[in-house]
C-alpha cells in the first residue's frame, strides 16, 4: 500500500471508522470534526498523499442497487497535523 502511494496509485480507505478501544484523530471532515483512523492520518502525512472524501450512500429502494457517490475537494495536509 505504501509502494502504491509513493508511486502516485490510488488506494482507499474507509476513514471513519476505528475499532473498538483503538486510539483515534480528532481532524475537519466535510465541515465537522469527526474521530478518523489514526492510521489513516498517518498513512496520509507520512506519503504526503492527497485525501479526496468521497460519500457513498444506497439509494431506497435498497433492493434497486442505486447508489449516490459525492466527491468533495481534497483535504490540505495541514488540517490533518
């Protein structure tokens, strides 16, 4: 994943989320503050890679299989420090 990173690939990550009594980061998302994974962040700073949110939400019906992908500006490295 780092290789991928330095080398200017893509690679995604599902930062909201942290597992039970793992240390998160408090950081500005999308306008609020909200607790990211702190391998994320460090992922982030250490490759210097740009963060792009991205929201993905299904669409009711549920069973129709439509889903909605919002892309938001990238995140300046310097909010994450």
């Amino acid at each position: 994943m780092l290789r991928r990173l330095k080398e200017g690939g893509l690679v995604a990550f599902y930062i909201d989320f942290r597992f039970p009594n793992s240390q998160g980061v408090m950081a500005p998302l999308l306008g609020k503050s909200v607790m990211l994974s702190r391998s994320a962040v460090a992922i982030a700073m250490r490759t210097e890679s740009t963060v792009v949110p991205i929201v993905i939400g299904r669409q009711a019906p549920w069973s129709s299989g439509v889903v909605d992908v919002q892309f938001f500006p990238p995140l300046p490295l310097d909010d994450l420090r």
